[in-house]
C-alpha cells in the first residue's frame, strides 16, 4: 500500500508541475500575443504617420507643380498675345494703309486668349 501511495503522491506532484507549467505557459502566450499586438498597432501607427508625411508633401509638390505651369503659362500667353498683337497691327497696316492704335488691337487679341 505504500507503494501505491507514493505513486499516487508522485502522480499529484507531477500534476501540480503540470498545472503550473500550463499556467506559466499561458501566461506567456499572453504575454506574446500582448507584446506582438503593441508590435502590429506601433508599425499601423508608423505606417500611417508615413502615409500622412507622404500625402502632404505630395500635397506641397503638386502645389508647386499648378504654381510653375501657371506662371509659365502666364509668361507664354503674354508673349503669345504679344506677339499677336504686332502680327495683327503689322497686317492692319499693311492692308489699310493707315494705322490704328496699339491698344485697340491687344483688347481684341486679349479677348481671343
């Protein structure tokens, strides 16, 4: 009987030791899972700051870009008119021989930019 009574002792030990490997195993799985959760949100949080950081300065560099092509467009329609505008005062002349104010001339060019 004292044979079976040390094993039943040793199979409550080893139970014990079972339950309280369980126990810490668990709790270390938590643990993990809790550690790769702040880990993911951390990298979603960097991943949308770089997303924001992005988007702004896309926002800046497309701003820019509408500012150059306006200014150059600005510039060549200037000229452009200009140019027509001499064109015109050039065949004006030309054709009517006599001359008719510079002024009158860019007005209507400027109405056709």
């Amino acid at each position: 009987m004292g044979s079976f009574n040390s094993s039943v002792h040793l199979l409550r030990l080893t139970e014990e030791q079972i339950a309280k490997y369980n126990s810490a195993l668990n709790q270390a799985r938590i643990q993990a899972k809790k550690i790769i959760d702040d880990a993911l949100a951390q990298v979603e949080e960097m991943r949308a700051n770089v997303q924001n950081i992005l988007e702004e300065e896309d926002k800046k560099k497309s701003k820019l870009i509408e500012k150059k092509v306006a200014e150059f467009k600005s510039e060549y329609t200037d000229q452009l008119k200009q140019m027509a505008t001499s064109i015109a005062l050039i065949y004006y002349t030309k054709l009517t021989n006599s001359e008719i104010e510079e002024e009158f001339i860019a007005d209507l060019v400027s109405k056709e930019f």
